[in-house]
C-alpha cells in the first residue's frame, strides 16, 4: 500500500513591506539622499509571504503589530 502525501496549501499574502515586488529602495545615508535598490528580507524577494511567515515576523517586531489588518 502506498500513501500519498497530503499537500496542504497555504495562503499567501502580497508582501507589505515591498507592495509585491521583490525589493525597494532606501536611502543610502542622511547626508546623501540616494536611492538604493535592497532586496526585500521579509519575503526573501518573492513578493508574497505566507501566512505562517508573515505572522512569525510581526510576532518577532512588537512595534508593527498595529499595522496589522485583519
């Protein structure tokens, strides 16, 4: 008998720090105000998180809790 493995799917969410695209730009210091492209950390660049992950980050950053809608 062979059994199959049950794939659950999980939901993801369009990343709300980088709007979806992978990446976003900083500012490269204070005093010069140029624009560099940084990959995005919170969803290693995909531009989608999932729901797992996504709430494992803002459980790590107490501040962004309030950005949050659910």
């Amino acid at each position: 008998m062979v059994r199959k493995k049950k794939m659950t799917k999980t939901k993801t969410k369009i990343c709300p720090r980088c709007k979806g695209n992978g990446f976003f730009k900083v500012k490269e210091s204070v005093e010069r105000k140029v624009d560099i492209v940084v990959q995005c950390p919170m969803c290693n660049s995909e531009g989608e998180v999932h729901d797992k992950e996504f709430d494992e980050y803002f459980d790590s950053y107490i501040e962004l809790k309030p950005l949050l809608k659910h």
